[in-house]
C-alpha cells in the first residue's frame, strides 16, 4: 500500500472578511496544525485488464484558533470504484496552404 502524508511546517494566520465576522469575533483566525493522509491501494478492472493504484481512505486534522471550532477531524473511506471506457476520436485542425 502506498501512502502520502502532509502536514502544514508552522501556524498559519488569515485575516477574517468582515461580512463574515459576527459579533464580537476576532478580525484574524489561525490554522495551529493541519495534517492529511492519503492511502492507496490497487484496484484491478477487466476488459480491458488494467490494474490501477486509486485511493481507499483519507484522514485530515486541523487544530484552529479563533474559530467557532477548535478541532475538526474528516475521513473519507471510497471503495466500489467502476470505471467507464468511451471512444474518442480526435479530428486535428485543417492545413492552411
């Protein structure tokens, strides 16, 4: 299984719009930490026969300051993929004489 990872090196500080700040609301937030994780696994087709590295699950966690959340976590597990094959034809732009 493959894997790729990411995380944000240091805080990260944003100025809020005011039309989007409430009553009493700090003019900036603040991302503390972010991290994500992504892992891959192989997933086979049949006619054609073609095997694919596609991904199976998703992690991200981040760690706010002034925001009305403090901690969000989010997961995302895919399966069942299906794959669709179409023909193409591919008409090229006349010649200019």
């Amino acid at each position: 299984m493959l894997r790729v990872d990411e995380r944000l090196s240091g805080m990260y500080e944003f100025p809020v719009p005011r039309e989007q700040r409430r009553r009493g609301m700090r003019r900036t937030m603040a991302i503390e930490s972010s991290s994500s994780t992504v892992r891959y696994r192989r997933v086979a087709f049949s006619d054609p026969d073609e095997t694919l590295l596609l991904p199976a699950s998703s992690e991200s966690m981040t760690i706010w300051r002034n925001a009305g959340v403090a901690r969000q976590f989010i997961t995302h597990e895919i399966s069942n993929y299906r794959r669709f094959v179409t023909g193409v034809r591919v008409m090229g732009a006349p010649r200019r004489r």
